[in-house]
C-alpha cells in the first residue's frame, strides 16, 4: 500500500512539472511571436517614415550602389533604414529592426524599391514601386 502511495505521488508530481514545462515553453513561443510582429511593425512604419518625410535625403550626390543609413527610434524596436541609389531615380530603402535583449532578440528586415521624382518646383516626392510595394528579407 506505501509503495502504490509512493508511485502515485511520483507521478503526480512528474505530471505537474510536465505542465509547468508546457506552460513556460507556450509562454516563450508566444512573446517571441509578440516580439517579431513589433519589429515587422517597426521596420514597416521607418520605411513609411522615410518615404513621406519631406526632409529625407537621398544620396544623389554617389553614384549607384552609394548607401546612406540612419537609425529611427521609438517605435517599439530600434530600427536602422539604409537608403541605396540603384539608378538615377531608383532607391532601394531597406529597414532592419535591430536585435535586442529586450525583444528577445526578435529580427525583421523589409525592403522597398522607390522612385524620386522631381517636380517643376524642384521639389522630389518619392512613390513606391506600384508592382510589389515591400518584401521581406532575410
């Protein structure tokens, strides 16, 4: 009878701390979920950022393949926007939420081919590429 007792305890207390194994691993798949979606929000509102702010540089002034980086904060996940030249009027913005320990190391990375368009006023508005707005990279 002590022994039965005996097995009975032990597998009660095998299965708590199975579920309490269960419960932390969900927990840590859910805020890694969390993390990735903030950093996927981040690097899509510093591109939108970049394209409708009328004091954004582009680097005209180097030739094709010429970067020009920044980095944008406070939007959940630091985030650092590269601007490249591809062409005379085509850029390609990419925006990398950086990794951190606060977001579990959560990282996205999204891109955007651009075109700058000079007006009459010599002012340049910068529109998207209509045929794929972003995409997602690795």
């Amino acid at each position: 009878m002590l022994v039965a007792a005996l097995i009975a305890i032990v597998l009660i207390g095998a299965l708590a701390v199975g579920v309490l194994f269960a419960t932390t691993e969900d927990t840590r798949a859910g805020s890694s979920a969390v993390a990735r979606d903030i950093a996927l929000m981040a690097t899509e509102s510093a591109i939108a950022m970049t394209i409708s702010d009328p004091s954004t540089t582009l680097p005209g002034l180097i030739g094709p393949g010429g970067t020009m980086s920044h980095r944008v904060d406070g939007l959940g996940s630091p985030v650092i926007v590269h601007i490249t030249r591809l062409d005379s009027a085509l850029y390609w913005i990419v925006a990398d939420a950086v990794p951190d320990r606060v977001h579990s190391g959560a990282r996205r990375r999204i891109g955007v081919v651009v075109n700058a368009l000079e007006g009459v006023d010599r002012s340049i508005t910068i529109d998207p590429i209509l045929q794929r707005s972003w995409s997602e990279l690795f």
